[in-house]
C-alpha cells in the first residue's frame, strides 16, 4: 500500500525513525515540486520522495529518496510511477540484493553520514583560530586564487543564497584551506552539513583541515546545532580528520541508477 502524504506529515514521520535517520532530513526536500509517501507495513512505515524537475529534460533522472528501515516495496513503487526509463535513487538501505525482471540497478557509490555530538568532541593540541575568518565578499581575491572549484562555487552561495557560508585560513596574503557550510536542517534534532574542506596540496599534512573542522564543529555545538559532515567511502583521509576530531559514524547513502527494462 503506497499512500500520497503532506510535507508536514513526511516530517512527523521522521520523528518516529531512528534517531539517526532523523538526522538525515534535509530542507532540499520540499520543493513545490516535491511528492511525498508512505509505504509498507502498518508497524514498520517508510517514507518515498520525488523530485521531478518542472523543465526537466527527458534523458535526464528523476530523482527518488527512500528513507526506509526495509525496501522489499520497491518492485510496486517502481510500478506504480511511469514508464521513465531512469531514476536516481539516494537510499538509506543498501538495495543491491533486489532484484527484478522490471528494472535494472546499477550502484553509484556510497556516503557515510558523520555526526558530532557535544560529548564527542576532541582537540589533541591547543589549536591556534586567529586566522580563521568567514569569508565574505572583501575575500573574493583571495577564494579567486584557490585551486578548488566546489569552495569558489559555494563561496558565491554564500553570498547569494540564505544558509549558505565559507570559512578560510588565511597566512601570509594566501587563502590555504576553506570550508563550506550548508543550511541548517531544521527538524526534531536541528542539523548543519560540513559540505567541503579543501586545503592547498603545499600545505596539507599540517593539521590546517582538523583546525578548520574543529573551529567549524565547536561553533555549531554552542549554538545547539549538530554537525554533520558526508565522506564517500574511498575518502580515507577525511574520514581520518574527522574521527580525530570526534565524529561517529552514523548514517550510509547508497546511490543507484534505476533502469527501467524493455
């Protein structure tokens, strides 16, 4: 049984997963365009999103996300939409075992979800934040230089879109590593993504990106907000920083395309 709901139910429904997974709700999920759902057994109900784009071009994917403690459903969701031929499927379980003479999955890759808590947090050394500054429009020579794009990129958020903010360290007129922050996520337990940390190749391995995210994470722990950081599996190094900085492991995405067969 799949059951169309409101954005405020879809919400109430968080509160009843784990906490966890509550902590994987996002603002980017209400779109005007945005569909909600319920699915599978009255004790154990899971939650369909949809995004499909309103000018979205027929090649490209729509995008579903299944926040679920079990997806044996996914044969009659896949049924009850059109005949797409490709969806983009973020889900909270692992599906690679389902399988189906309907369609055909193809794995993209895995996140894992970090997450900090006040209790958790570590510092090995006395760390030094003087030259740790949000970085703002007066800072645009500075972001121009760096050989990262995504910070150049979220930088120009941080300017133009609510929520959005850029912090860098800044030695000797040279902006060496930068962080990115998204919008907080306001639910039952209030949370905000580290979305990117990035230091020039010259100056890692010298504690400049646990600095940045230690700042970062005590800054959003005093105003009760917890961080939570994404890192792709094969990212050894930034799991490294973060789990000395105190982040647990919480959460996996799984992504897939989903094809839908002749």
């Amino acid at each position: 049984m799949i059951t169309k709901i409101s954005i405020d139910k879809a919400k109430s429904y968080f509160n009843s997963f784990d906490k966890n997974i509550q902590l994987y709700w996002c603002e980017s999920f209400i779109r005007p365009n945005s569909k909600f759902y319920i699915f599978g057994k009255e004790d154990k109900q899971n939650l369909l999103i949809i995004f499909d784009r309103p000018n979205r071009k027929p090649e490209e994917c729509i995008e579903l996300n299944l926040i679920t403690n079990n997806c044996e459903e996914l044969i009659s969701i896949i049924d009850m939409l059109s005949t797409q031929e490709k969806y983009r499927i973020i889900s909270t379980e692992d599906l690679s075992s389902i399988s189906s003479s309907l369609f055909s999955l193809e794995k993209i890759g895995e996140r894992n979800f970090l997450y900090l808590e006040d209790i958790d947090l570590l510092c090995s050394q006395d760390f030094s934040f003087n030259n740790i500054k949000q970085l703002k429009k007066e800072h645009k020579p500075y972001v121009k230089d760096i050989n990262s794009e995504r910070i150049q990129r979220y930088w120009e958020f941080s300017n133009d879109l609510d929520g959005f903010e850029t912090y860098g360290i800044i030695e000797n007129g040279k902006l060496i590593s930068a962080c990115a922050l998204g919008p907080v996520r306001k639910v039952s337990i209030p949370t905000r993504k580290v979305i990117h940390i990035f230091t020039e190749e010259n100056f890692r391995k010298n504690g400049y990106a646990k600095r940045m995210l230690y700042f970062i994470s005590k800054l959003l722990l005093e105003n009760d907000i917890i961080p939570a950081y994404e890192v792709d599996d094969d990212n050894l190094a930034s799991f490294a920083t973060a789990k000395s900085v105190g982040y647990k492991d919480k959460l996996k995405s799984y992504g897939y395309f989903l094809t839908i067969n002749d």
